[in-house]
C-alpha cells in the first residue's frame, strides 16, 4: 500500500478545482506536495492558501508551466526536485473538455483536446518514471473522466482523449508493476469546477439534458476518492456509484486479462526456459 506520510506527491492542473481539493487532502495525510499549473497568479494564491492551511510552508510548492510544454514542464519538474526530492506520488489532473458538435468543431479543436488530455498526462508521467523505475517504487494516478468509460454525446473532442489516459493506464500498469511501480486511473463524474462552468456555455443541448440527469459532485469527495484511491493501490478509482457500475461493466473482463498478461511478463523476465 502506498504511504503519504512525507511523500512528495506532484499535481498537475493543481490551481483549482480537483488538483487543489487533492492537494489539500494529501496534505492532510502527511505529505509534501508541489504543485503545477498554467495560470501563474491562481497558482501562486493556490498556494498560499495550501501553505496557510497546513500552517507549514515548507511542505508546499509550486511552479507554473504548461503540461504540454514537454521542455518547460521538466524545468518546472527539476526546480520541485530540488525542494523536495524525487516525485513519489504523481497525479496527472490537468485537463479540459472543449463540449461542440462534431461538425461545428475544428480539426485545431481535436488536436487540442489530445495535446492537453493526452500528451498533457503522458509528458509529467516521461519525466518522473525513469527516476522511479531507479528506486523500484512510486505511484502514479492518472485523471481520466467518466467520459472515459462511455462516449458522450457532444464531447467527440474530448471523450476519445480520455478513453486514451485509461488506455495508458492498463498499458503502463502491466509495464511498470515489475519496476515497483502503482498505477491507477480516477474515472471523475461531472464535477463542481470552474472547468464544468466554462463547458456549460458552449454544451449542445442534448448534451446539457443528459448533463441535467447526473448529479454533480463537489472538488472534495473526487479528491477524497483519489487520495483513498492511491493509497489504496487501486487501479479503478470512482467518486459515485454510476462511475463504479460503468467502471465494472468496461472491465469486467479486466481482472482475468490483467492476471494472464502478468504471467507472461513474469515468464519473459525469466528469459528462455
């Protein structure tokens, strides 16, 4: 089970909403957190209020970047490290969703909803890996949606990137196990955020009708599902019961795959019999 006592648990999309709820639970449970984000004057009040809340500020961090500035972001990373060493726990929350018919939106629309979502979660995860794979231990959570789960009507741009973050999930679960490594992937409902507001003005009706049926969920019970999630082990992490039934009927199949694909990794580590 992984430990957050003195942990250093990097955020990223940690300014706000789901990342700055997390940061404040992982907090609670003992850890350092450092945070990233691209709006630097949120992030800089973000952590203010972290550090006051802690009464600590040596347990806070923060460094603004945007994550799918590959360069940039592992400049951000080396200034965190030398705060507070290497990352331990890496939550991969930044993100958005960009809601439009499917023919109203652009190709540049689709192509950054991937390099947000997507290649948003995949350059953090390049820069902490190598150092966990040195130790043989770490954790990562990477932030999908429940849009992840099932395709939504009028998320085309967004939808099929986070079906790609659970796709990265399953696959570096089965590759990084045999380095010590966890990984999880949290599957959010709709979620009380400022990135929920922004999409509520450009929803196509449908989608808002289907939106209106779902119950919104607080920052704080995601962040508290998250926090159980990792420490915990979880590779499934869902905040609400129509996530968990979703979760469980994608991957019903999961459990058996999961176990014969370790088997043969464990086989191929052994070399020719």
């Amino acid at each position: 089970m992984t430990r957050l006592t003195d942990a250093h648990v990097l955020i990223t999309g940690g300014s706000r909403g789901i990342g700055l709820a997390t940061a404040r639970r992982a907090l609670q449970r003992g850890a350092r957190v450092s945070l990233v984000a691209r709006d630097a004057e949120q992030l800089a009040r973000a952590e203010d209020e972290l550090e006051s809340g802690a009464g600590d500020p040596t347990r806070v961090a923060a460094e603004p970047v945007d994550v799918t500035d590959r360069d940039g972001f592992e400049r951000a990373l080396g200034l965190l490290i030398a705060q507070f060493g290497p990352v331990d726990v890496l939550v991969t929350n930044a993100g958005g969703a960009r809601p439009g018919h499917f023919e109203e939106l652009t190709t540049e629309d689709f192509e950054q909803q991937m390099a947000l979502n997507y290649f948003g979660t995949v350059h953090p995860i390049r820069a902490v890996v190598p150092s966990m794979i040195e130790r043989r231990r770490g954790h990562l959570l990477l932030v999908s949606s429940a849009a992840g789960l099932v395709g939504v009507y009028g998320y085309s741009a967004y939808s099929p990137t986070k079906f790609a973050v659970r796709g990265l999930a399953e696959t570096l679960r089965a590759e990084l196990k045999p380095h010590g490594i966890v990984v999880g992937c949290a599957f959010p409902p709709d979620t009380d955020t400022p990135g929920l507001a922004t999409e509520n003005e450009t929803k196509p009706e449908a989608t808002r009708r289907i939106s209106a049926a779902i119950k919104v969920r607080s920052p704080d019970t995601v962040a508290k599902a998250i926090i159980r999630g990792i420490e915990r082990d979880r590779l499934v992490v869902t905040a609400d019961p129509s996530s968990a039934m979703l979760a469980r009927a994608a991957g019903m199949v999961g459990p058996f795959l999961r176990g014969s694909m370790d088997r043969h990794v464990r086989k191929a580590s052994r070399g020719p019999q």
